[in-house]
C-alpha cells in the first residue's frame, strides 16, 4: 500500500522505486479527476519514462470541456489515449 500525499501519484512517496524494483515500465491511467490527479500523475510519470496508457472513458471530470481537450490534445502528447474497449483488445 502507498500512501498518496499530493496530486501526482507519484509525489512525496516511493511508488517509482517500487514500480522500478519491480520492472514495471507501462501504467494504465484512470480516475475520477482527469484535470487533476490523472494530469498530475501521467505528467509526472512521462518525466520518468514510464509508458503510459490513458483510458479515456473511465476518466472523469466536473469540466467535462477540460476532459475533452485534455484526452484529445494534451494527453496524447505523452500517453497512449483510447477507451476501454479498445485497451482490452490489447491484454
């Protein structure tokens, strides 16, 4: 369990030295704030060289023009962007 102390997942706790520990380089992103903690996280974690996918339809926001411009045009900057449909024909 990593206690999670600010925006970023990433910020204030040691969850890349367990993830790296661990090889994992790929995260899946979802959440109930895509302006917010989505955004923090995935930023955070495209500086750190993770290879992030985004899952557009289980994120969440109260502006839901934020979601939009955020998962069209900002996110696929460092992630990898699609819905859940189309990331299960991945696994």
């Amino acid at each position: 369990m990593i206690t999670k102390h600010r925006v970023s997942a990433f910020s204030g706790n040691d969850l890349e030295m367990i993830l790296r520990a661990q090889g994992i380089d790929t995260l899946v992103l979802l959440g109930i704030s895509t302006s917010g903690v989505v955004l923090s996280t995935l930023t955070y974690a495209a500086d750190l060289d993770f290879r992030c996918f985004v899952i557009k339809d289980c994120c969440r926001d109260t502006n839901e023009e934020a979601h939009r411009v955020l998962t069209e045009q900002i996110y696929p900057r460092r992630a990898t962007v699609m819905n859940s449909k189309d990331f299960q024909l991945l696994l």
